[in-house]
C-alpha cells in the first residue's frame, strides 16, 4: 500500500467535500433573512470539516493530524445541530444528509484510530510518530 500523498487522497476529505457541495445546494433555499444567520452558520461548519482534515494533513507530525481531525469532528457536531434546528424551524423539510454525517463521523473516528496506532519504521527501531 503507498502512502498518502495529500489530503485529496483521503476518501474522508472527499465525502466531507460532498457533504460541503449537498449543505450549499440545501442552504440556498433558506429563508433570505437567515443569509447572515443559520445559513452562514451551517456554510461555515461544513467548510470547516474538509479544510481542517486537510490542514492536518499537511501537518509535521500524527498528533497534530489527530488534534485537527478531532477539530473536523466537533465542527461536524456542530453542523448537525445546525441542520436539526433548520428542521425544527422549518426552513427546510428534511435534510437528506444524515446519512452522510453518521458515515463521516464514523470514516474520521476510524481514521482518528489508525493515525493513533501507527507506527514509523526508522532504521533498526520503531517510533511512534506523535511529534
């Protein structure tokens, strides 16, 4: 298996772009009075998911990668309460993207995991690479 090269190849950074692209088309039929409101709230939020995995990414070591996917989660948190309001204040029907929150949440649990346990082989001996 290679390693990752970039954040793109993160198939969590790509659903988390999906997500991103289905909010913006739900959010544009909001009520106009929210524009500086819920809307940009939620806009904010599930930006904020895709970019903090990729600034972690690109980061030196694994526990700085884990503090930002860890960032990624709580903004996904956030986003759903978000659209559960949305919902209740009847701005829209039904998000349709609870699905994609729970598998999101569970692909950055999963990786959050997999940074944590791995392991860098240096010459003879092996580091954990936490920074």
């Amino acid at each position: 298996m290679g390693e990752m090269k970039t954040h793109k190849d993160l198939d969590v950074w790509k659903e988390a772009m999906k997500l991103a692209k289905e909010i913006y088309r739900l959010t544009s039929g909001f009520p106009k009075e929210e524009v500086y409101g819920l809307t940009a709230q939620i806009r904010r939020s599930v930006v904020s998911i895709p970019s903090n995995i990729a600034e972690g990414a690109a980061r030196n070591s694994d526990k700085e990668f884990v503090q930002f996917l860890y960032i990624a989660l709580g903004s996904l948190a956030e986003l759903e309460t978000q659209l559960l309001l949305s919902k209740e204040l009847a701005f829209c029907q039904s998000t349709g993207v609870g699905g994609d929150v729970d598998r999101i949440r569970k692909m950055l649990a999963g990786l959050i995991r997999h940074v944590k346990g791995r392991k860098t082989v240096t010459g003879k001996e092996t580091v954990t690479r936490n920074g």
